[in-house]
C-alpha cells in the first residue's frame, strides 16, 4: 500500500514540473513575442497612404509606373509596396526620384536617388565623379555607386544618395534611415527591369 502512494506522489510532482515548464516556456515566448513585435513596428513605423500621390515634386503620377520621357524609359512598381515620383531636376536630363514612405519617415520629401540616361560609348570629361578619359561603359562597370541598366547603346543609372535620410538626428533617427533604405532598395529592383518607351 505504501508503494501505492509513493507512486502517487511521483505522479503529482511530475505534473506539478510539467505544469511550471509550460508556463515558463510561454512566457519566454510571449515575452520573445512582445519584444519580435516591437522591433519590427519600429523599422516600420511610418504609417503611410501609398494610394496617393506624394504632395511636393510630383510631375508624372501614374500609380505603379514611373515614366521618364526625356529618357525614354518607364519603371513599373508595386503600389502596395511604396509610391514613387519623380521630376526632371534640370536639362541635363537628370531625374530625382521620390518614396512616399521615405518623405514620411525621414520628414523631407523622401529623396532616394537619381536617374541618368548616357551613351555607352561616350567618352567622360572631367568631372567631381571622375573618370574623365574613359568611356562611360568603361566608368560605370568600376563604380559601386550605380545600379546600370543597358539598353541598347544606352547606359541608365540610378544613384542613391550617401544618406538615407538627410538628417536623422530630427527625421526619426535609425528607425527612419532603415525605412528610407528599404524604400531605395525596393525602388532599385524594380529599376532594374526598366522598360524602353516606343
């Protein structure tokens, strides 16, 4: 008989350790939880409409594409993922291009690069960038700084800025940066599969 209750005993203990275990083991994960949440709310902490156009720079809205005409060249994009905008930024055929989600996170109007049209074979003068004296085929193939499509005879870049975010000390620090890139690097897959416009 005291075997019996012994056996008993033992049976209690190890449903009272089994019971602690599952309840410690779902804290830590409701704990690992709160803190997984958390992290990914505030990389993606900006609430942003990506069904409007952004207010600002904005000349040839057309939701999932941006179209470049002096250049020749349209992008398509998801819309459910970001709005893009562009103006043309002088003669020299040089585009900015616009996130909406990076205006709203870094507080300006959400710059993530430019875009550039040159011929293949044209030979570089001097400029800051360097390179003078090579053909742009040639420059272009050295830089880390261009993401290049070829089209033809044609080079097209797109060049980020050396920031994400201009001034990440008032636009939402490193939460805001890591929007702002995320928006250029969504922005430069799809560039990569520009299209020419007949």
């Amino acid at each position: 008989m005291k075997s019996h209750n012994k056996q008993q005993g033992s049976a209690a203990r190890i449903a009272l350790i089994t019971i602690a275990a599952v309840i410690v083991l779902g804290l830590f994960g409701f704990i690992f939880w709160q803190n997984f949440i958390k992290e990914s709310g505030d990389s993606n902490s900006v609430a942003v409409d990506t069904t409007q156009p952004l207010s600002g720079p904005a000349s040839n809205f057309v939701e999932g594409m941006l179209s470049f005409p002096n250049l020749s060249v349209k992008v398509s994009y998801e819309p459910s993922v970001d709005t893009y905008t562009t103006d043309e930024v002088s003669e020299s055929n040089i585009y900015s291009v616009y996130s909406k989600k990076a205006a709203a996170a870094c507080g300006d109007e959400g710059s993530i690069g430019t875009i550039q049209k040159v011929k293949a074979n044209e030979v570089r003068e001097e400029s800051s960038q360097g390179g003078a004296g090579m053909t742009n085929a040639e420059y272009l193939q050295t830089s880390e700084f261009f993401i290049v499509v070829t089209k033809g005879e044609f080079m097209y870049t797109f060049q980020s800025p050396q920031a994400a975010c201009a001034d990440t000390a008032t636009s939402g620090g490193e939460a805001a940066s890591v929007v702002a890139e995320a928006a250029n690097q969504s922005f430069a897959a799809d560039f990569k599969k520009l299209e020419v416009i007949q």
